[in-house]
C-alpha cells in the first residue's frame, strides 16, 4: 500500500509540472480586413496554427476606424489582441514578445506587404528584409523586430 502511495506521488507531481509548464491560453486575435483581401486570410492560418484563435470581418471602413496607426505603418489588416493594435503582416513571434513584454505603446505593424512575410511566402521561400515597427498613440514610431 505505501509503494503505491508513493507512485501515486510521483505520477501526480509529474501532471503538476507539466500543468505549469504549459503555455498559458493564447487570445483571442480579432482580425479586420479589407474586402476581398485574400493574404489576409493566409496570415489568419499563420496564427491559427501558433495556437491563436481568431475572428475575421471585412470592413472599407477599417483605416478610419482605427486612426492611431500611421499612415506610414498601414497594410491590408488591423488586428486586436489583448488591448494592442497589430498591423499588417506581423509575425506570431513578434506578437507573442508583445503580449510578453507588454510596452507602453498602441501596437505594432509590418508596413506594407512584406514578400515572404506571414501571409505573404513565395514559393521560393525568399524573404524582403522588413521591419516590424512599434508605435504609440501619438503616432511616435521605433523598430520592435528586423526580419532578414
């Protein structure tokens, strides 16, 4: 009976490890784009398969809705995720240091339509060097992560 007890301890401290080794549970990223926008819905399944779940709509109205993004920092989407802004085609590493470090800032973006970024691979497997930019409410904009 105690060599059972005392497997049962064991056995047991190893489900409680494992419990706080797991990655907590990831946000919920809600995606707008824009109408018809195909890559889009490719960066989607790039974050769906990193664990994320998501939301999409389609919306024309998606830049004046969300005015603290630079203009300079647009692309063809606007997420939200746990209370930042995510422009573009960001990489999920990137977001997961976001919703780590969690910055003073508004959000971050990958200007543009990066080729080879998330959502946008070509079948070579060449990456565009990009950056993805970090940018406050005041529109003040400074490297988050450089992709090469």
């Amino acid at each position: 009976m105690r060599l059972f007890a005392v497997a049962a301890t064991v056995v047991g401290s190893f489900f409680v490890i494992a419990a706080l080794r797991a990655e907590p549970s990831l946000p919920t990223v809600v995606v707008v784009r824009d109408p018809g926008c195909g890559c889009c819905l490719s960066w989607v399944q790039h974050l769906q398969r990193a664990g994320f779940k998501t939301t999409v709509t389609e919306s024309a109205q998606r830049i004046q809705n969300t005015p603290s993004i630079p203009a300079s920092a647009r692309s063809c989407h606007t997420a939200t995720v746990d209370g930042y802004l995510v422009e573009g085609h960001v990489p999920v590493a990137d977001i997961k240091r976001l919703l780590q470090e969690r910055p003073k800032i508004a959000g971050i973006a990958a200007p543009g339509m990066p080729s080879g970024s998330p959502g946008m691979e070509v079948p070579s497997g060449a990456v565009t060097p990009y950056d993805v930019i970090a940018f406050d409410a005041a529109g003040k904009v400074r490297v988050f992560a450089s992709h090469r």
